[in-house]
C-alpha cells in the first residue's frame, strides 16, 4: 500500500514529457500551435509557407529545414520571443516590416525572453536580421543574416542588434548587406566570435559596450571593419579586416582595450585609427597596404605599441601632435617595412631607431598646398638639418627598438577568394553616403 501511494506521488510530482508537434504549413497555424503548445514542446515545420508575425509566449523549440519560411508579410518583426527558454533553429525568417525606429526584425528577443537560442535560421530581406533586445544570455549561433539593399545605407537596419543583453554568444554567423554586421549598443559581458561580414557599414560596432571579446571575425570590403566606440575593456583579438574601405579598426572613446593578432590589410585610408583612446594595449597585429598604416591624434594617451608590423603603407604614421612618444615596451618596438636598418649583433632588433614623421610632414598635413614645394631645396635642408640635428624635431612618434622581422598572420584560402572579389571596389564610386570620419553621425 505505502509503495503505491509513493508510486502515485511520484507520477504527480513529475512533470509531463515534452510533446513533439508537426506543424503544417498554412495562415494561423504556426501561431495556433504555439498557443496549444506546454513550455517545453517541440514544434517541427516541414517546407512551406508559415504566416506571421508570431509571439513566442513559453519555452518552446520550433525547428525545420530551410524549405520551412516564416514570414511576417511585412508587418512588425516576424517571430518575436518573450518567454524564457526558447530554442528556433534550421528554418527561413523573411518579410518583416520596414520601420527602423520600432526595431522591426526577423527575430526579436526582449527583456525577460533569456537563454534564448538562435541557431542555423537564414534570416533574409528584414530591416534587422535579428534584434537581441533586453534577453540575458542568448546563442545566435551558425546563422545566414542577408539584410536589406536599399539606396541609403544609413537608413538600413544591422544584422545583429544587441541592446541591454549582456552574456550574448554571437558565434559563426555569416552576415551580408544591411547596416551593420553586429551593432552592441549598452551591453556587456559577451562574445563575438568567428563571424563573416561582407558588404556593410560596419562589421562591427561598439557603443557604451564593456568587457566583450571579438575575436576571429572577418571583414571583407566593407566601409569601416571594426569600430569601438565609448567602450571600455574590449578585447579585440585574431580578426581579419580585408579591404575595409575608411578604417580597418577604429578605436573612438574607447578605453583599456586589448587589441592583438588581427590584420588590417588593402583599407583605402586607414588600417588603424585611433581618437582620444586611453590606456590601449596594442600588439603583435599586422597592418598592410593602407592609404595610411595608423593615424593617431593628439588627446589620446598612455597608449602601449609593441610587436606589430607596419608594411606598404603609403604613409605609415600620421600623428599631429607636439608631444615625444616612444612606441615600444620593455625592449620590443615595431616592425617598420621603410626602415633601410641593420642588425649587426643578430638580436632582432634595428641598429637605429625609427622616427615615421617630421616637421615637413606636419606642415603638409595642416596646408597641403605646400606638397608644391616638397621637391625644394629649402625643404630638402629642413629634411637633412633634422636628420642631422634631432633638437630641431618637433615631437612625435620615434621607436626606439625596431624589430628587423614582421609577423605574419595567414589567411584561409576561401577568405582569399571573397578578398580578390572585393579589391577595387572603392575605386569604381559604388558607394553611398557613410562619412566614417563624421564621428557624430555614427
């Protein structure tokens, strides 16, 4: 008698198995298996057509192939998930609407609605792909995001959107067209790894955003790769920008970051620059084949650079100021490809130091009329007397333990392919009306 009120006691005490829901495709049916659905139930769509928007109101998972299509038919965004606990994976999110200022996206997670998953969807034609907006902890991970190609890039929606939603894991997400590949805006605590972006505003974009790592990502041909901005303690680490037309990496505002192992390579402008950013550690990146290889303004400070190699840059340092910086740490500078230096002792490090800029420079950069005169006589003695006599330099840049040897940073062959697609185009004007040196339009 005791072992069977304990057996009963047990059943009730248990909660009931998850169900499995086909889910046929049709108008309502999507929605109305939703709300037939306990927290826990799987719903599986199979190929075809599935009216929305939709509210995703308990824990659910709802997966199917890619044939499946959810779409809002241009009204809202098209699946959004206030529950905790929901998992949407393999099938097509498209049609949401077309209103930027109420965040209409493919996949909306708000506040409340944490540990969400996003897996392996295709996410096409919405204004943002998908919108992570107040949920704590979400995975959106193994996603296609194609955005939107309206005239004014401006006025497109990004990829991802992260707001207020820190412990975010954005992982192997290929992203292409819209705004901005990943836009943190207000958040902390989260991951962007290994992600592809391709023809975009920004791949990345840091706003009021702490202690989060972007690593292993890759821009290619977008306007500006990697731009952190009033953010604190980033770690930038092993990305790739590829012919990133304004800047490879930008750090505005942006304060104790780590920035290590990335590449900047074929930027029209700007491999590298760097605006009123404090107590950056920058090092062991490779910077290549840009208009110039760092521009660096005056108000940014405590700044260490170490190990990184600057190479075919057509200017390799622009840096305005008056103030002396030595740029190197603890017996280990740059590597610069235009300093004619020998290492007689074989330790790796120049037999002379490195200076990038002199008072001529600082003259063409704030009157480039005076580029008339760069072949004079006059300013050929002005170029030997500093050479000659350092107390007649103005203050800058001087490394003073050039490394001999660049490092090198390797590139996967398929990412080789979408770069060779990419090259020139910044030359042929196809571009619209992003200003990434208009930082108050950002």
């Amino acid at each position: 008698m005791r072992l069977s009120v304990f057996l009963i006691g047990l059943l009730l005490a248990s909660p009931l198995a998850a169900a499995e829901r086909a889910v046929m495709p049709g108008t309502g049916s999507l929605a109305a298996a939703i709300a037939g659905a306990k927290s826990g139930d799987v719903l599986t769509l199979t190929d075809g057509a599935y009216f929305g928007p939709v509210t995703v109101d308990r824990s659910l998972t709802i997966t199917g192939p890619r044939g499946a299509v959810v779409d809002g038919i241009g009204q809202g965004s098209v699946v959004t998930i206030t529950a905790p606990d929901v998992t949407l994976s393999g099938f097509t999110v498209t049609g949401s609407g077309r209103v930027n200022q109420d965040l209409d996206s493919g996949v909306k997670i708000v506040q409340g609605a944490d540990r969400a998953r996003i897996e392996g969807l295709r996410v096409i034609d919405n204004m943002h792909g998908i919108d992570v907006h107040g949920g704590r902890n979400a995975n959106v991970t193994g996603n296609e995001i194609i955005g939107t190609r309206s005239p004014r890039m401006n006025e497109r929606g990004n990829g991802i959107y992260v707001w207020n939603s820190p412990g975010a894991l954005l992982e192997g997400n290929a992203i292409r067209y819209g705004r901005d590949g990943i836009f943190s805006n207000a958040s902390a605590d989260s991951v962007y790894r290994g992600n592809v972006m391709r023809d975009l505003r920004f791949a990345v974009h840091f706003m009021y955003t702490r202690n989060t790592e972007v690593s292993d990502n890759i821009s290619i041909g977008n306007h500006l790769g990697f731009a952190i901005m009033f953010s604190n303690r980033a770690k930038i680490l092993n990305n790739l920008s590829l012919g990133d037309r304004e800047h490879g990496l930008m750090l505005n505002y942006a304060n104790n970051a780590d920035v290590s192992g990335n590449l900047v390579r074929g930027g029209t402008k700007k491999c590298l620059f760097i605006y009123n950013a404090h107590k950056n550690l920058i090092w062991d990146n490779r910077f290549e084949n840009c208009g110039i290889g760092i521009h660096f303004t005056a108000g940014s400070e405590k700044n260490v650079l170490t190990g990184n190699a600057f190479i075919a840059n057509r200017e390799q340092v622009k840096y305005v100021g008056t103030r002396n910086m030595e740029w190197s740490h603890d017996g280990r500078g740059n590597f610069w490809s235009d300093h004619p230096a020998f290492d007689l002792n074989g330790d790796g490090i120049a037999d002379s130091f490195y200076r990038p800029n002199d008072l001529v420079d600082q003259i063409l950069w704030s009157q480039p009329a005076a580029s008339l005169l760069i072949g004079s006589p006059a300013v050929q003695i002005v170029r030997w007397s500093q050479r000659d006599f350092p107390a007649t330099l103005p203050g800058g840049v001087r490394d003073s333990v050039p490394l001999m040897r660049p490092l090198t940073i390797p590139v996967p062959l398929e990412i080789l392919a979408y770069e060779a697609e990419a090259a020139g185009r910044w030359t042929e004007g196809n571009y619209d009306d992003t200003d990434a040196d208009n930082l108050s339009a950002h």
